[in-house]
C-alpha cells in the first residue's frame, strides 16, 4: 500500500495547478476513493485534500514572489474561488498575509535572520531542549544551514510555533516558557547564504521530526529530544510556515496579519 500511497502523492504533487478532486487521484491509482484516502492520511499523516493545498499554497508562494500578479489573480491560479477564503487559509499556514509574505524579502534585507530563542506564552511553563543533527544528504543539499526548531500543536509545521528558536553553531536547541500540553518538534534546515527569496521558498526541502511528542504538564516541565533532519521526497508536502521572519529583530515586533 505504501507504493500507492506514494504514487498518489506525486499525483497531487504534479497536478496542484489543475481543478482535480480525490476521484481523479484513486482512478490514477485504481482504488476506491474511501479506501484511499484512510491509507493516504495513516502513511502521509494528513488527508489528500490538505496535501494538495499544500502544494498549492507552495506554488502561491512562489507566484507571490516572484510575479507582479495580483493577490486575487495567484489566488485564482492555485485554484481557489474566494480571495478572502484564500487569504484567510494562507495565513494560517504560512503565519503571514500574501500581501506581507510579499515584503519579506525586503524586510529580511533590512534585518537578516539572528540565532535567537522565541519563547512561549507562559512564563511560568516547561522547556524543551535537544539536539539537532543533519544528515549528509541534507549537508550537500543546501551547504551551510540555518537550522529552525519549534514546538507545533500537530505533527506539520502551520502557522507560528510555540516557541522557535534559530540555532547558533552547535546545533543544540532550547524551546522555554511553553504552555501546559502535547507538542511535536519540528524542524527545518535553509541555505543560510542563500537569497531571502530562496530561504522563503528553498528548491529542496530539509526537514525532521523528533520521535515522539512532548507532553508539558507541572510534574514534567522539561524534555529532552533529538531531532535528525534529511532531505524530504520531491513529492512530499513542503514546509509552509515561513521560518526566517521568525528570527529577524524587524519582523519580529511586526504583526503577521
């Protein structure tokens, strides 16, 4: 079933820009569309229709960045009716507007990415420290890395994190003040040197999960975990939180919305 499951993927992957539904992806794959759909979310850890915004929410990415199109005219490319229903969607996995996705570059200029920790909400909650490391695949892939870590409600990267952190040289992480609940640990490596343009939307994705969630409660405020990062699959689902304006002295004290 993994076989399928993957070829469904690289389906949706290829055909994020056409109005295909989850029929047209179990005829492709020759099984019934409940069926795959159980199997797709069990192997991919999401259902195909959240795969496929994805991907699609990936391809605005790259339209907002690098055309002069109109939000309502990207939002129409990527094969959403409602702007407003686009926009609202974007920036719940993104963490920024399209229209402020758009400045970032600019504002990276201005204020490059810094190691940093950005704590949670509770002063008084748990920490979670730990390690992460890169494969060598992940190494030659994008050369010197800015290695981004947070804590996520879910085991994908939407949104803003918990508490994030860019890490400095040794490749240890510290994530504070983190409310009370289960969290996953989530990470991302970027060309560091690379254009703003291409840490916002990097050729090749780098990405890993601890093993297990975290569970913060009073009695265990702190965890320890390691994370190993690879080069993900062409097919699989990118990471769409846009990571660097997390750790830039500009963009920090600046609303998403």
């Amino acid at each position: 079933m993994r076989e399928v499951v993957v070829e469904a993927a690289r389906f949706l992957a290829r055909h994020c820009e056409d109005p295909i539904t989850l029929c047209d992806v179990a005829d492709h794959v020759g099984y019934s569309p409940f069926h795959l759909s159980r199997a797709f979310e069990r192997q991919v850890g999401q259902p195909p229709g959240q795969f496929l915004a994805a991907h699609r929410f990936q391809h605005a990415k790259r339209l907002l960045l690098s055309t002069d199109e109109r939000v309502i005219d990207v939002c129409h490319a990527v094969g959403f009716t409602s702007v407003g229903t686009f926009t609202a969607r974007f920036t719940a996995v993104v963490g920024q507007s399209p229209a402020r996705f758009r400045q970032l570059p600019e504002l990276l200029a201005q204020a490059p990415p810094r190691p940093v920790i950005v704590p949670g909400r509770d002063r008084d909650g748990g920490v979670v420290t730990g390690k992460a490391r890169l494969s060598a695949a992940a190494e030659a892939a994008i050369g010197v890395a800015a290695v981004y870590v947070g804590l996520f409600p879910r085991r994908m990267a939407r949104g803003r994190p918990v508490s994030g952190t860019l890490l400095g040289e040794t490749g240890n992480f510290l994530l504070v003040d983190v409310p009370p609940g289960r969290y996953w640990v989530l990470a991302t490596a970027l060309p560091a040197h690379a254009r703003a343009e291409d840490q916002l939307v990097p050729g090749r994705g780098v990405a890993g999960a601890a093993a297990e969630p975290v569970h913060i409660t009073p009695r265990t405020p702190v965890h320890h975990r390691e994370v190993w990062l690879d080069v993900a699959p062409e097919w699989d689902a990118p990471v769409l939180i846009a990571v660097p304006p997390l750790a830039s002295s500009l963009t920090l004290a600046v609303p998403s919305a």
